[in-house]
C-alpha cells in the first residue's frame, strides 16, 4: 500500500518503505503501473516527514525527515560497495541543487577533500532491504540514475559505518574521504571538522549503529 506525505500528495513511496523505495527512470524500474504519471512523475528535492522505530514499547515511533534525490555518480560506485555496506550508507550533495547525492567523496561540491563539507544524508535503500515490493537485488547499474530516499534528521535504526575508531555513544559521525564512508569523532575530543552527519546513539556492533541524524540543508 502506498504511502502519501499528508502536506504533499506528490511524494509518494509506492513500496511503503523508504528502504526499498527507488525508480530509475532510465531503465523504466520501480514503477507500478496502477501510479503511472502521478506516482512516478515526482519533483526531486520533496520532503517526506516520517514515523520510524515504532515498537510495542514506542507505538507512536520517532519522527524521521526523508528527501527524495537522484543518485548519481561519475566514478565507478560498485555492487561491492553496496554489498560492503548493505545497510543505509552516508551520501554527499554534488551540486548547489541539492537534488542529486554520491557516495563517492571527491564528487561531493568542490570535489577532492572540498566534498567532505557536504555531507547530505545517508541513502536509505541497500543489498539487505532489496528495491520494490519484491525485494529485487540492489546493484550499482540499477542505483545509477536511480530516485531514492535519503534521511537528513531524525532516529536512523542501522546504518552503516566505515570505520570503528573512537566509535562512542554521543559521538559524531563525521565525513571522511572514501565511498559510503563516515568515521567517529568523539564529542568531547574535539570539535567538528566538517558539518557532521549527526550522533551515533547505540553501540557499534558489526559496523551498524543507530543515529540521531541532523544534516538538513534546511
């Protein structure tokens, strides 16, 4: 069932999960033909304000802020990388549109280590989620081009971490050159490089912790 934002009938995620949520207009995956030219007709840079973590014990859930963004890039993002990952992934803006996002660093805006200023949020879909209804195998040529959900705020459950280094609860989770790459900074260590992610909240156990994430543009 899909699912409509209540402030904007447009964003609309046919799969019911912003994990598995992607359409590549190219290629003509992901759309479901009963929401042809409504659906899949949808304007980059549109906002979904979510619920996630709903549980027993927390039916309400916590509020999560997605944006719908093409994902493109020039190098080679390969399914190894998503494979590596397999869980949501940090992504960078690669333009002053903040409509189109990377993994890649040195595609970031200003390229080389200028990228690592601009940190958009992390790619929700992965390998372990699948893409639709049917859980379709993610790959780097169906990514490629591809509209997709990324979380810029709120409770993230899972997301992938590169690096284990000063890994702490409260910590930031900083950019950090590399493909869906991020690495801990310890809050009370120092400050801030680069505008973070957001804070890591649980303990890091096989490269996934939960994050509190707050890298909205806005």
């Amino acid at each position: 069932m899909a699912i409509y934002n209540p402030s904007n009938q447009l964003l609309q995620i046919d799969t019911g999960s912003a994990s598995t949520y992607l359409f590549n207009p190219t290629l003509g995956l992901g759309a479901i033909t009963a929401y042809s030219g409504l659906g899949e007709t949808q304007v980059l840079g549109q906002r979904y304000v979510a619920v996630t973590n709903a549980t027993a014990s927390n039916p309400d859930g916590s509020p999560a802020i997605y944006i719908l963004v093409k994902y493109l890039s020039t190098s080679a993002t390969t399914t190894a990388n998503l494979t590596t990952a397999a869980a949501p992934a940090p992504v960078y803006w690669t333009d002053n549109t903040f409509t189109t996002v990377t993994g890649i660093t040195t595609e970031g805006i200003g390229g080389t280590t200028l990228g690592l200023n601009f940190p958009a949020g992390f790619m929700l879909v992965n390998t372990t989620t699948g893409v639709g209804i049917a859980g379709t195998p993610l790959t780097a040529s169906l990514l490629l081009g591809s509209y997709i959900l990324i979380q810029v705020a709120g409770y993230l459950k899972g997301a992938y971490m590169s690096s284990s280094s000063n890994a702490a609860i409260g910590a930031w989770i900083m950019p950090v050159a590399g493909t869906f790459s991020s690495q801990f900074v310890t809050s009370s260590s120092t400050a801030p490089t680069y505008q973070p992610f957001g804070r890591q909240l649980t303990a890091l156990s096989s490269g996934l912790c939960d994050v509190l994430v707050s890298c909205d543009i806005i």
